[in-house]
C-alpha cells in the first residue's frame, strides 16, 4: 500500500506512522529522516539541505521533492510506503503525484488525523522534557512525574521547550492550515482522503487506521 499520513502538530502522526508502517509490512518515510540521512551520507540533495538550514532559510520544495523520489525508489519501498510529513504542501502533493504516475503508480489511501484544536495545543503545551535527556518526556495532566519539574527516571530538571510553548504551537497551527490543509482537499478530489479520529489510546487510533484500510481484525 502507498500511504500518505495528514494531520496537525500534535495529531500523533510520527507514533501512528510507525506503528501503521510495521502493521503493514511497509517503510515508513518521514521527512525528518530524509534531512538527516541525506545530510549525514553528504548526498547533493542533503547538501543542498544543508546550506539553506545554516543559513536560517527554508528548504526549497524541490530539494525535499527530490529527496523524497529518490527514498521512493529504493527496493525496500516497491511494495508500498507510509509518507510522514510529506507532502506538506500542493506544490508537493502534485509533484508526488507525477512521480508516482510516472513509475505507473497511484496512492491507494490519505489519512487524516483528526484532532480538535484545543486538544492539539493541550497536548504539546503540557510536554515536559528532561534536561538531562530528551528521550524522557513528560506531560502536565497525561503523564505526570511523581514530583513535580523532576525527572522519574534520572531526577533531572523537567523544562517546557520554546516550541511547546503555548504561542508557538497557535502559529504552527496556522502554518499547517495555511500550508498544509489544503491538500486535504486536493486528494478529497481524489477520493483518497479517510478522516481518522485521533482521541483515545494510541492502540485504538492505529485500530481504526487499520480498519479503515481494510485491514482490521
């Protein structure tokens, strides 16, 4: 299957990609990896990357486009692939789709995280994390440290990151409906869109993508 993952900052989307892509048998491709891989290996494109990172400018979208086909094409991926974080806009939905019909290939499926906008901000405005270590992430109401701004795990300083901040999430969120959204609608045309609603455990989330994509128990 070739599936694309949609949703706003805090849907979940990295924790159902990878819990979806093993259920599936397939890679799970998000763009965050793209960078690092492509940057680490000292690819052109990550190089390309690279230089508009260190400069504080955005990555052109043809250089994330050209990233992205080029991780399509490896034979891990000839069996399908769960797209995370890409595509994020309509220039790229479109390019993705050229890419694919090129190789005689289509998406078989676009779902939609659906979380209310208060819960979003609820939940990454509530994140702790670890000075320590930032594998060790805590959460104001869902996952309370026995003592409060400390560590359960090494009793480290617990800390809310600028990005978390209440402000900065309401401008992601902005960004994602200016940005992103809209190729919501661009696949709605396509038939290809399934709205997943994304309160409750994690296991039940990934229970309804599954059933959703025909692959339910």
């Amino acid at each position: 299957m070739r599936i694309v993952l949609v949703g706003p900052p805090g849907a979940g989307k990295g924790t159902q990609a990878a819990y979806l892509a093993q259920n599936l048998g397939i890679p799970h491709i998000s763009t965050g990896d793209l960078f690092r891989a492509n940057i680490s290996q000292g690819t052109a494109l990550g190089k390309q990357a690279k230089s508009y990172m260190d400069a504080g400018n955005l990555v052109p979208d043809e250089v994330t486009i050209g990233m992205a086909k080029d991780r399509m094409e490896q034979p891990d991926a000839e069996g399908g692939f769960l797209l995370d974080g890409f595509p994020r806009n309509l220039k790229q939905a479109e390019a993705l789709d050229e890419n694919l019909k090129a190789a005689g290939l289509k998406l078989d499926a676009v779902l939609d995280l659906e979380v209310p906008e208060d819960e979003v901000v609820k939940r990454i405005a509530g994140r702790r994390i670890c000075r320590n270590d930032s594998s060790h992430v805590f959460h104001v109401a869902y996952k309370k440290p026995a003592q409060e701004g400390v560590c359960d795990v090494c009793g480290g300083e617990l800390y809310q990151r600028d990005d978390d901040r209440e402000e900065t999430v309401r401008k992601r969120l902005e960004v994602y409906h200016t940005e992103t959204e809209p190729i919501i609608d661009y696949y709605k045309a396509q038939d290809l869109v399934v709205t997943i609603p994304a309160l409750g455990a994690v296991e039940e989330v990934t229970q309804r993508a599954m059933a959703a994509l025909g692959r339910g128990e």
